[in-house]
C-alpha cells in the first residue's frame, strides 16, 4: 500500500511539472507597449493614466511613472500634466465642452504616443413621463418605463449614452461608535432599452443605451428605458435622475466593440470562446483617449393607486 501511495504521490508530480512547463511554453512574456487612457469629462480637471499592457503574469498593470504628458488645444498654451500614482498624470484645467484636446505622452525609449478626441457640447434633456406600470415581467414583475426627448441636430454626428442613477442622504449604522451615521450616495441602477418599432435602435449594436443620430431626421428624438422592478426599486429616499452623456465618437466606437469583446468570451456548449481586438484611437498605442459631458434630469415618480 505504501508503495501503491508513493507511485502516485510521484505520478501527480510529474503531470502538475508537465502542466507547468506546458502554460509557460504556450503563454510567453510579450513586449511592453505604452497605452494611454484619459476620459475628459466637460467642467472636471484632466486626468490621464499611461501604464504598459500586462503580460498573464502581471497582478497588475505596469504603471509609467517618468512620462512626460502634454495636453494642447487650438486656443491655450500646451499643458503639461503633473504625475501623482499609479500612472494616473493631473492638471487643475477644467475641460471645456466643444473643444478638440490633442495629448502627447513622451516615455524615454519609446516612439511617442499621440491621441486626440474632441468634448461634445451636452445635449438638453425635455418632457421626461414616469409610468409606473406600463407592463410585467415574465415572472409577473411590473415594468416602469421613463420617456423622454433630447435636441438632434441632423447636421452633424451625435452619439449619447443613456444612464439612471439614484442620489440622496442614506443612514448607515456605524458599529465603532453605536450611532446612524448619514452620507451622500450615487448609484448607478439597472436598466434596459428595447428596439421595438424604433428605427434608430434597430439599427444599433449592443448595448442600445448607447447610440447615435445616423438614421434621425428630425431635431428631437423621444428617448424611453424600461426598469424591472425585481432589480431596480425606485419610491425610497433616493431621488431618480436621468443621465445623458453626449459623447465622442471614439467613446461610441470603443464601448461597442468592448461589448462584443467581452460577449465573445462567453462559449456555449460545442463552441469555443473567441477574443477581438478593443478599439483604441491612440498612435503608437494602446488605449483610448475620449471626452464627454454630462446632463441630468430628475425623474419625478407619480406611483398608481397613491
């Protein structure tokens, strides 16, 4: 029996060796490449963070620490971004929507990274209607819908990333000093758009919360998302809003292929899993260097039967 145990005490080493030296074959350390990500959002400080790409056996990613990063526009002086940590490179300037940002990253030994991305003016948002049932689930759950229009302009390219979020004062209990302790909170909820008879989003890749006006003729476009009340509960102390982003078309381009980047990963049975490339605007790069603003509107709740 000793000798049975040992036999396969030694077979199993052998085999994990095996394995081991297998992953290490197939799975090689590749060159380092800079990549620059920085999302300019309109009335916030710049904020960009350069690292290098990670191999399999990186934790974490590569952080660069002696770049030197300059952001330029048509109108102001060059501005040299200052380095705190983690790769993350600031600058006090505020962004300024309808403005084209040019950033340049110098990283001694490497060709230099360049990227640019132009902030969009934010879209007004109009008539926003809460119906508090205006369906149910398969499971019987109510569905609300939110409607609402926002300005197109058929003249030129708009892209718009739709979001709910809940704000308010929330009372968590502090077990270090026996007492309600309140604090601002803003969480991003659930929610969905569906096509329906909607040329626009017929005609859009996943995810529909983020589209363009290709096919919009007119100057307003009625928006509408739908809220399953099994995830998303709305009536607390929160105060619903809408969030409009109007984004650049790198953002578009880059969100829409991330989505198909990670669905790809998700094998059924008899298939293998595949993997493409993200988009990145970025020369000599990797990443993406993009810019947005924001506009919100309360989602005032008239609940049936109350």
């Amino acid at each position: 029996m000793n000798k049975l145990f040992l036999y396969v005490i030694l077979l199993i080493s052998m085999l994990i060796s095996s394995c081991h030296s297998l992953v290490d074959d197939e799975f090689a350390d590749f060159a380092r490449v800079p990549v620059l990500n920085g999302l300019l959002q309109a009335d916030s400080t710049f904020s960009v963070q350069v690292t290098f790409s990670a191999n399999l056996t990186d934790s974490l990613l590569p952080s660069v620490d002696n770049a030197i990063v300059v952001i330029e526009t048509a109108d102001e002086t060059p501005d040299t971004l200052i380095y705190t940590k983690d790769g993350w490179y600031v600058s006090p300037k505020i962004v300024r929507a309808g403005v084209n940002y040019i950033c340049k990253v110098s990283i001694p030994g490497f060709p230099d990274l360049s990227a640019q991305t132009t902030v969009p003016e934010p879209t007004a948002i109009d008539s926003v209607i809460f119906t508090d049932l205006a369906g149910r689930g398969e499971e019987g759950e109510k569905i609300s819908t939110v409607e609402f229009y926002i300005a197109n302009n058929p003249a030129q390219k708009q892209f718009w990333q739709v979001e709910l979020v809940l704000e308010g004062f929330m009372s968590e209990y502090n077990f270090e000093t026996k007492e309600f302790e309140d604090h601002f909170e803003t969480t991003r909820e659930y929610m969905y758009m569906l096509a329906g008879q909607d040329t626009v989003l017929l005609n859009e890749a996943s995810p529909l919360t983020l589209f363009c006006n290709k096919l919009m003729t007119k100057d307003t476009y009625n928006a509408k998302f739908y809220i399953n009340e099994n995830y998303t509960h709305l009536g607390g102390s929160l105060t619903p809003y809408i969030v409009l982003r109007s984004v650049d078309e790198s953002y578009y381009k880059y969100v829409k292929q991330y989505y198909i980047y990670e669905s790809a990963g998700w094998a059924d049975i008899g298939k293998t899993s595949q993997k493409y490339p993200l988009y990145s605007n970025v020369t000599n790069g990797l990443g993406i260097f993009t810019g947005c603003s924001i506009a919100r509107k309360e989602i005032e709740l008239n609940f049936e039967g109350k």
